[in-house]
C-alpha cells in the first residue's frame, strides 16, 4: 500500500490536500503530520479523520519524530510558519528552525526511503504586484492561467522559478 505523509497535514492547505488525495487515492494511506501549534488546527481533526485521513502528531523539527512515522512513497511538506512577522520581537530562530531545517529533515526523511517530495512554499514568495497582472481566468474550482498565453516565468503549467 502506498503511504503519503503530509506534514503540516492539521493546517489550512495540508489538511484539504489530505482529504483530496484520500478522495482521489482511497486505496492509499494518507497520513496528517502536525505539531498542532497554530492555532485552530486541531479543529481540522475530525475533518481528517472523516475522510479516513489518520493523524500523526509529530514537530518536522525533530527527525525522530518524522522516522517514527515508518515508510513513506510521498511527503508533501506543508509544515511552515508563514509569517515573517512571526520572527518580530523574538529573532528569526523559530522561523529558521521549522521553514529551513525542518524542510531539511522532510528532505532527509524522504531521501532514506527513497520517497518523492513535494515542497509547498509560503505565500510571499513572488511580488503580489506582479502575480496580480497575470491574466487569470475564473476555472470551475479555482484560478487558472490561459492555455495559449505565457510569458517569463509563467503558463498555464504554473509559475516558475523564472518569474520574476
């Protein structure tokens, strides 16, 4: 059986990601990896749990905690804390820890099973001004760039690294 291990898996995005690939892969076992620390994750519980999610609690910033969870074919790295104004007032040590090395241990984690990753990153990474003039069309569940428009760094594929 195929086991993908979603860290972050209580939050926003890992919890829906969750509950889709559980919907599109029911055969497989989906795995919700989370510290519970924001608050109102745990209010995502029972969501999981209802669509057969299982849940795992566990910090990415310590590496047994993720190799308690066993075998994994693919993780898709949620966890993050997002707000850079999270390292205002008490320095950048906390951000450091979960975006950069807990990236490391997913990263690490996978590598020794020989698992896919996928990393999601924050939602700061390109400038707000510029994604906003791309020429977005209403699709029937989201956003969606046109199929015969692109440019440098975009097209109906996604953004890329390219974009400036």
């Amino acid at each position: 059986m195929n086991v993908t291990v979603i860290t972050g898996g209580a939050g926003f995005v890992g919890s829906w990601l969750g509950i889709l690939r559980k919907r599109d892969f029911p055969g497989e076992r989906v795995v919700a990896f989370d510290d519970l620390s924001r608050a109102g994750s745990e209010l995502n519980l029972p969501r999981l749990a209802a669509a057969g999610v299982e849940f795992a609690r566990g910090d990415v910033r310590r590496p047994e905690d993720l190799e308690a969870l066993g075998h994994a074919d693919l993780v898709i790295d949620c966890a993050a804390e997002p707000s850079v104004k999270a390292g205002y007032g008490g320095g950048a040590r906390a951000l450091i820890d979960i975006n950069l090395g807990g990236t490391l241990n997913c990263l690490e984690f996978a590598r020794a099973r020989g698992a896919r990753l996928v990393f999601l990153s924050t939602s700061r990474v390109y400038p707000i001004a510029a994604m906003r003039d791309l020429p977005f069309e209403e699709g029937a569940t989201r956003l969606e760039l046109p199929g015969a428009a692109s440019g440098t760094g975009w097209s109906a594929r996604g953004i890329s690294a390219d974009f400036p």
